[in-house]
C-alpha cells in the first residue's frame, strides 16, 4: 500500500530535531560513495518550471523524487514520492509544501550546528514566512536561543510571526520595523525572503555583517531572485552550501557574487565536509550559509516523515503499483 | 482531485486507434519547438535502476513524467503523473504497467503507417507478452491485416497468444514452432522479447529479412539485451527510431550494430520527420523500426487514457495537492 499524506498530515509528524538528524545521516551518506543524485532536472514551461530532484540512498534504503512546478499566476505544487530502495514499493506519496519549508530550516539547523558559535543566544529574521518559522526552529534545535527579533516589510506579518512563534518556542520574540535593528547585534541570522533584487531590495546587506555572525540565507533559489548582495560573499570568512554546483547554478545570490568577483571557491565548503571533518571557527569571523535544496535532503526528511505518520496512523492508504498486470 | 487509474482502468481506457493519434499529435508537437523533453535520467540502484522520463507540451497543454524501477528480483513498477501545462494540477497518477505496453505498441503503429508497404496484409510476430499483443493490435489499425503467424519459445504461451488475439483481431493467427517460420513469407515483422543475446539468442536474425519486409524491434532497450542482430541494421535500407540519442544510448542491439560499424547513421530517421515529411519507400526495400520508448509517448498517452477514464467514470478520486497551507 502507498501513504498518502497531506500537507496537515506532514505537518503533524515533523519533529525538527528529528528531521536534522534524518537529513545530517543522509549528508553523511552522501560523503560517502552509495548516494546517487543526478543534477536536478530544471525545465521551463509556458508560464513558470517543471523541476524534478531524485536521489537514491542505498545505504539508507530509500529512494525517491521531488517533482514541483509552478507560476507566478498559479502558485507551486510540491509532490515527494518515496521508494523502498531494495525492493522497490512505492511507500509514500506527499504534498511537500509544508515539507519543503521543514527540510529547508532542518538543513539550516545542520548547517547552524557546524558553522554558529557554540555560545550563540540571538537570532534575527528577516522574513516572516513558512521558511522564516521553519528555520528560526531549526537554529534553536541546535543552539541555546533565549531571545530574537523578526523584520518583514508588513507589520502585521511580522507582528504574527513574533506572537506564534514566541509562544511556540517560549521566549521573547521582538518585532522591528527596519531589517537593519531585525540583525544588530544578533549571533545567528536568517534571511527567508522572495526578494527580487529588483531596485534596492536586497533583504539583507554585507555592510550589516558583524564580527562573530553566522548567516543563514535560504531564499533567492531562482536566478533572477535576489536576497543578499555579493557583499556578503566577499566579507565572510567561510561560507558553507548543500551543493556548490547547484547553488553556483540556480542561486540568483550566487550567479551575483560569481560575476562581481566576490564568489570565492577557496573558502566554500559542502555540507558533506562540514559533517564529516573537523572545521575550527574563529570566534571573530563570519560565517555564511547558502543554500538551493537537494534531494538527499527532501528524500531523507520524507522518509522521517512517512515513518512517524505510519506511526501515528494519519494519512490515507490507496491500493497502488499493486495490481497484478491481469 | 487528482484520478488514480490501476492497470485495470488504463486497460478499460485504452483505445490502441485513438491512442496512435494521441502519440502522432505529440510527434507532430515534437517537430514543432513547444516540447521540452530532456534526456531521461537512469540511475543505478543496489538491485537494478531507477528511471525518470519527463515531457512538457506546450500546444498540447499537458506535461508529465514517467518514473519506473525495477531489478530482475523485484519486477518493474511503473508511475506516470501528468499534469495540466498551464495551471500545474496534477491530474492523475496512473499505474502504467500496461499502458507502458500499449503506448510501444501504438507508436510501432505509427512507424508502421509510415514504413511498411500500403499493401500489406500479413504479420509475423516474435514474442508471446503484452507486447506482442498490443505490437499486432497497433499493427492492424494501420495495415488491412488478414493474417498473422506467432512464435515463442513456450509452446503454451504462443498457442494462448495464438487464441487469443485471433478471438480479439478477427482473422485467424497460427502458432509456429520456428522464429524462421513466424517471419517467412510475411509483410510486417513485430520483434517484441526480452531475449538477452547470449549464446544464440538473438530473436530475430538480418539474413531472414525479406525484400519488401517491415520490421519492428522493441525489446532489447537496455544495454545488456539483444534481440536482433547488426545484420538487420546494415540490410535494412531506411530505419525510424523514436529517438536517435536514446536509441544509441540504450538499446543493446542498437550500441552492437555502432561497434561492428552496421549503423549508418544516413539510413536514420526520427518519427518527427517521418510523420512530417514525404518519405518515398521502395516496394522491394526493407525498412526496419527500433524503438526504447520516450516521455512524449507516455505523457502522450496517459493523457488520451486519462480523458477516456474520466468520461467512463473510471479510477479513483484522491484530494491531492489541493489543501491550503494552513
């Protein structure tokens, strides 16, 4: 039998402790030879995209795709199958539009985890969306947060965001009404935005960057999308990606600090290597993070997911790919 | 709603006639420069493989993918997803096990049309399964067959093929001991085995090819399966193939005919250009059809099998894709 599982349905069987852990063993594996992960299939159509992500994980033993399309008229739709890897059965089928927003903040949490400061208390947010929830959540799962503050250019958004998530992580979230006072002074920020660059909006600035910051920037993920200016590639110390392939190829942050010169592949490391080797961080320097998305990461975090709606009996079984061919 | 249709409702829904116009209609788009179809992913996995086949058709307005695994342990699983072009609802998740059958079965149909003699009347067919069945079928909506002869190693299986498909063509088919005997004296060849070449076991051999003959190959679509020799490609006189790149890519009987130098890439013609342009065939020429399958057919098809489930009131509803975020 195949799962079917709504977005309500993922929603309720995501643990963003768990899902670090899921995608961090499926980066592991990646280090390792028994992933296989072709480059995203990136196709236009009349209004918008056709983007299909597969990976298999053999030592996991699961495989599987994201497929998603979407237009500026029509919105995105996001569809995560996954595979027994061995034998083949179609386990899950999900709407992985809460999902993708969960995957994207636990592999901000991994990256949290190897690049932050050890003794960092503050986050700033800029952006008040899903991402902007998911990944607030995620850098507490790896870091002793007691206070943050949120930006976005509508008050009421930002106002929401602060209550909800002061509530849901239990300690003071602040509104403020400049992107500026959102990041002063903080250890962690996080910028989640569908900036477009267009004029002078760039969510987040080089020149706010401080001594000892650890920058998560996850948005941006189309190439005439802009978030964060090549700046804050020149000014950063280390910068860490999920793939430097595919961030250099669709990020529109990244196409920007390649061509002004400010893209630097001497201090860019995988999350794979971040995982698995030793990296030493000065307590002064800045420290990046960039990413586009994988789909070890959508695969691996669907696969936790699918377990813990199993578990929890939501979802709808459907008879499929079961029958015998007559 | 997104229509989930087992083999059962694809079966019930599967008109070969229609569906050669379906998949032409695609051919003629694919001539035309509104379809997006990238080269199909092939990812190895522990046991086997895991293929990804997408298209997008812009004038058809649908676009979709085929995704499939299998190992020899396991069997073959087949998904198609098509979705609408414009607005990206997903539509319908088809099983297409037995599509998949009918779709290679519907496109020989339309090699068929462009290749054989006008006057044709007779078929030989190697090869018992579905493929073979939905192969003759296709082969009969386009040539005033009048009688067909069929060989398989199994002797239960070709007389069971032999009954059952002159109970459903109306003529009568006769069940032969010989692959030589199944060909001889006949208009139009269907090759449709899983043979693997080693030892003798090529099914269907150059020097048993006939002035005037049309021959269609379908099997032997991975690297390490033949079931025809160079001798066919280097007698031939004109070859279609659905797709030159994947053809020589895949298709072991294909990558045998490059190595001992029998493939002549002049005597070449894809199905776009066969449908499109003027092709002037010698009576007492040999033409010969290879075919390893393309997303367009399947997106193609899916869609035609989709449209007829709908009318009918087959398959099943699911809520899909469709809840709000919350």
């Amino acid at each position: 039998m195949t799962l079917v599982l709504s977005p309500e349905d993922v929603f309720a069987s995501t643990d963003i402790p768990k899902m670090i852990d899921a995608i961090e063993n499926g980066i592991r594996e990646q280090a390792t030879d028994s992933v296989e992960m072709p480059p995203r299939l990136n196709i236009p159509t009349t209004s918008g995209f056709f983007r299909i992500m597969p990976a298999v994980m053999k030592t996991s033993g699961v495989m599987g795709l994201k497929i998603f399309n979407g237009s500026v008229e029509h919105g995105v739709r996001y569809v995560i199958a996954i595979y027994d890897e061995a034998k083949g059965d179609l386990l899950t089928l999900l709407d992985a539009a809460y999902l993708t927003g969960a995957r994207t903040g636990a592999t901000t949490g991994i990256a949290t985890k190897y690049l932050a400061r050890e003794n960092s208390q503050s986050v700033g947010v800029i952006g008040s969306g899903l991402e902007g929830r998911t990944n607030l959540a995620a850098v507490c799962a790896v870091r002793d947060i007691s206070r943050a503050k949120v930006f976005s250019p509508n008050p009421n958004n930002r106002e929401r965001f602060a209550n909800e998530m002061s509530a849901s992580l239990n300690f003071e979230i602040r509104s403020v009404s400049t992107p500026e006072e959102a990041v002063s002074g903080t250890d962690i920020v996080v910028v989640a935005t569908n900036t477009t660059g267009q004029g002078d909006l760039i969510a987040y600035k080089g020149e706010w960057m401080e001594s000892g910051q650890h920058i998560n920037s996850i948005g941006a993920t189309g190439g005439k999308l802009r978030e964060i200016n090549p700046e804050c590639f020149s000014r950063a110390n280390q910068i860490g990606v999920d793939s430097e392939f595919q961030v250099k190829a669709e990020s529109g942050d990244a196409i920007a600090a390649v061509e002004t010169g400010a893209w630097d592949s001497k201090k860019i490391e995988e999350l794979t290597s971040l995982v698995t080797k030793p990296f030493n961080r000065e307590n002064d320097h800045i420290t990046l993070f960039k990413s586009v998305g994988t789909a070890v990461q959508d695969v691996m975090s669907g696969y936790a997911v699918y377990q813990e709606a199993k578990r929890r009996g939501l979802g709808k079984e459907i008879n499929f790919l079961e029958h015998k061919l007559f």
